[in-house]
C-alpha cells in the first residue's frame, strides 16, 4: 500500500500509512509519531493537538 500525504504544515506532514494508521514527520528533527483514526480531519485534530503540546514540552 502507497503512502499518501494528508497535509502538510511549515515544519510537519501528516501521511496515510494504511488501515486507519497516520504518521505525523517532523520534517526537521525526523521525529515520527504514529497516529490512529477514523479519517484523514480525525487525524489532522489528533496532529494538531500533538504539535501544540510537543511545543510546549519544549519551551
């Protein structure tokens, strides 16, 4: 099965993988994070919410 990019932010893109499975890529640092969900917006919400938090881990 193709991967299929869903959505592409500055430094993130969120792929399809297969089976209801997303990754979200941090383009810079190649950190990868697995995301399950109903369809591609479920995905974007769950990625969303991760980059924010991640952020403020970081700070």
């Amino acid at each position: 099965m193709s991967r299929r990019t869903v959505h592409q932010w500055k430094d993130w893109l969120l792929e399809y993988i297969g089976d209801d499975r997303y990754e979200l890529i941090n383009l810079h640092t190649r950190s990868v994070h697995t995301v399950v969900a109903k369809n591609a917006m479920e995905a974007e919400n769950h990625c969303r919410q991760m980059m924010i938090k991640l952020k403020e881990e970081a700070v």
